[in-house]
C-alpha cells in the first residue's frame, strides 16, 4: 500500500483487469483501477474516467460529503431502461489529488464485478486479507437450547485476517436431524456463496444459525460441504475454551 500523504486515504493501483456489468453491458474495464481504504476493513474501486463508459453517465446536479475524498458529485448510470441512480461519483475537487480524474461506482450500482475473469461479492478482494485453513485435532463442542448439537476432533479451523477463528465441522459431527434449511444466502468475497440451516430445539426454532460452503473459491476449498456455526447465538467451545 503506498504511504498517503497527511489527511489522504491509503490507496493503490490494483494489478488485476476490474469489470463492472448492468445489464449485459460492460460500464467499466480497467487494469488502472486504484484501491482506495475508505474504511479499514475493505478498499473500494476508482476508476479513470477514460475506463468508464461515460457515455452512459449523467449528472444528477446533487452532491454529498464523501469521508477521506471531499464532496462528491453524484451521477446516474443507465443503460436500456435499467438505471442507477446516484450510483457513480466524481471528486473533482478532492483533497485527494489522485482521485480527481477518478470515478468511483457504488458497489450495487452494477448487476456483477468481475476481477479477471472471476466474479467478486460484496466488495473489492483487500490484497492484504489471508485466509488460512486448517486440519486440527482440537476438541470442538457446539450447545444451542441446552443440547448438543455438534462435537468434533477433527474440525478444520478457518482463520482470515481481522477475524477470530471459525471451526468448520464435518457433517457425521453435526446433528443433522436439528438442521433445518433455510432460504437465506449471503456471499463472502473469499470463500463464495454460503447457504444457511436454521436449528430446532424441540418447540423452538432458532433461525440462520448455521452455515456451510456447497461449493466454495479454490483457496476455501477445504471447508465444501462442512458445517459452522454463529458464535453469537450457539455456545461454540474449542478445547473448552467458548468462541
């Protein structure tokens, strides 16, 4: 990461070919893009302008404070009859100098990215989150209600940057006649598209608190098929220690 000046964002010119598509129409290509810490937790895209198709931009004349990059000017990208509404800004005024000739698309504004040839979820991949994961031969208890509703000596430990450990838990250790499927999905930009099992306890349903990976990224591979569960609603223990 390129150290910022006092009062810049942290940024850096990103390596990969980002695509972003509405519609069937790709509305940005480009191997400039620039990752840019708004936050601490993920970067987000900015794009050269002569990356976009601007042609299909419109400003809106409306503006709003932009945290770390000054006011941003707000735009409507449309393509056919589909649209997105404020969906891009501009910062030509930006204290930042190197995000004035920079677009930036919030992430919803187009129907999928694209990093390379491969699609990304929820946010831009930070190039400094790892994932690791790991056979282990720790003990790990799972009690929801009063009853135990998964126990492993081999689970497989995934550990990914920023984050406290998630054991995932082969399904002969799950109690598979609690789980029940749920229609919830979410997706993860390192791992891929979870799909979720709630869990009943004689009367008492207790919702989404269980997730698994059918097909998880090749780098989480390991875990296709395996069960984890909410530390924040199941009493996960790993060597007696809770989670």
């Amino acid at each position: 990461m390129e150290t910022p000046e006092r009062g810049e964002l942290p940024h850096e010119l990103s390596p990969k070919r980002i695509r972003g598509v509405l519609a069937g129409t790709v509305v940005v290509d480009s191997t400039r893009a620039l990752l840019v810490w708004e936050r601490p937790h993920h970067p987000a895209y900015y794009f050269p302008r002569e990356d976009v198709r601007t042609d299909l931009i419109a400003g809106t004349g409306r503006s709003r404070h932009w945290t770390g990059a000054g006011q941003a000017r707000l735009h409507t990208v449309r393509v056919a009859e589909r649209e997105a509404v404020d969906g891009v800004l501009s910062f030509p005024d930006s204290p930042v100098a190197r995000l004035r000739d920079h677009l930036r698309f919030r992430w919803k504004a187009v129907d999928s990215w694209f990093e390379e040839d491969e699609e990304v979820y929820v946010h831009p991949r930070d190039p400094y989150v790892r994932i690791d994961i790991l056979a282990s031969s720790r003990r790990v208890r799972a009690e929801l209600g009063g009853v135990v509703v998964a126990e492993s000596t081999h689970p497989r430990l995934l550990f990914e940057t920023g984050l406290p450990p998630c054991a995932y838990l082969s399904t002969t250790d799950v109690r598979l006649d609690l789980l029940e499927p749920s229609d919830t999905v979410t997706r993860c930009p390192y791992k891929g598209t979870a799909s979720y099992h709630s869990i009943r306890i004689g009367d008492t349903l207790y919702p989404d608190v269980a997730w698994s990976y059918a097909t998880p990224f090749a780098e989480a591979h390991t875990i296709a098929g395996m069960t984890a569960f909410h530390t924040g609603q199941v009493a996960v223990e790993m060597d007696g220690v809770r989670q």
